[in-house]
C-alpha cells in the first residue's frame, strides 16, 4: 500500500532531520516514539484509521518541518 511505504520514508525523514539512525521492521517506529511520542502518533492514528486525509496532512507537517517539498529540478 502506498500509504505504508510513505509512512517508512516520512518516519525516516523524520529521524534523519533529528540526526539519529534509521531502523526497519518493529525497530521504526520504537526508534520514532523515542524520538517524539507526539509526533509519532499524530502521524500513525490516521493511517490505522483509515483516515487518508488526514494522514496526508500529517506528512505535509513533517515535510515542512524538513525544509518542505523538493522542487522540480533538483539535483543531488
């Protein structure tokens, strides 16, 4: 599902912004409780809900949060 993989790259953005490892598997989202309980919930309640929307509008707070979206063009 889409939204799974999303939820991995925005928990691993979310961990790299605050400079600590990344994890997978069970150790993502120990690894994001650690880092910040709130933050983590409010970005994993609406995705087991179901509530997409909302979920997408928790991504867009962590992707602000980071700098923002990439614009067209950019290169690394």
């Amino acid at each position: 599902m889409v939204a799974d993989v999303l939820f991995e790259r925005i928990a691993e953005l979310m961990l790299l912004g605050d400079r600590r490892w990344i994890a997978t598997g069970k150790w993502l989202p120990r690894r994001l409780r650690a880092l910040s309980e709130e933050r983590t919930e409010r970005l994993s309640a609406p995705l087991l809900a179901g509530d997409f929307a909302a979920f997408a509008d928790r991504v867009e707070e962590e992707l602000d949060r980071a700098g923002g979206r990439l614009q067209a063009g950019f290169v690394r």
